[in-house]
C-alpha cells in the first residue's frame, strides 16, 4: 500500500514532498540491519535541502520479530521486484 515495487530511490527533497523508496531497490540501499531497525523501532530520515533530520513516515512494527523482518529482506534481495516484470 505504501511502496511500490519498482522506481528510482528518491532523494531527500522528494522525500521531504511524500515521496517513498521502492521496495526493489531496499536492500541495495539499506543494510539489513537498517531495515530491521526502521521496521521495529523506527530511526530518522534526512530529508529536504537543508538535509534536516525527521522521524519520518514509516510505521513502527514492534510485533515483528528480527526473523520475520530478516526474511522479508532476504527475500526482496533474491527476489528482487523488478524481475518478476521481465519476461
């Protein structure tokens, strides 16, 4: 509902203006850390011109387990979005 699968990583200034990161493209930019940490527990996001610090739009999932995000990871990494339009 809030990615989409495909597209270019935004950069602070379309962040700032609603932009989101597509999901094919998360584990290329982001450490599986990272995004274990942004799924539960939230981290800051530089976004603008002035590259000001904010919490940012992504929901905390504290219910997940490290695994489950792990997984979901590991998976956008084999299975990238962007294969599945090829033909």
């Amino acid at each position: 509902i809030c990615h989409s699968a495909t597209g270019r990583w935004p950069d602070g200034e379309e962040l700032l203006q609603g932009a989101v990161p597509p999901l094919g493209l998360l584990a290329r930019e982001r450490a599986i850390y990272e995004v274990i940490r942004k799924v539960r527990h939230g981290t800051p996001v530089v976004m603008g011109r002035a590259m000001v610090s904010y919490r940012g739009r992504m929901p905390v999932f504290e219910y997940l387990k490290d695994d489950e995000v792990a997984a979901a990871y590991m998976y956008l990494l084999i299975y990238p979005p962007e294969n599945a339009a090829r033909p």
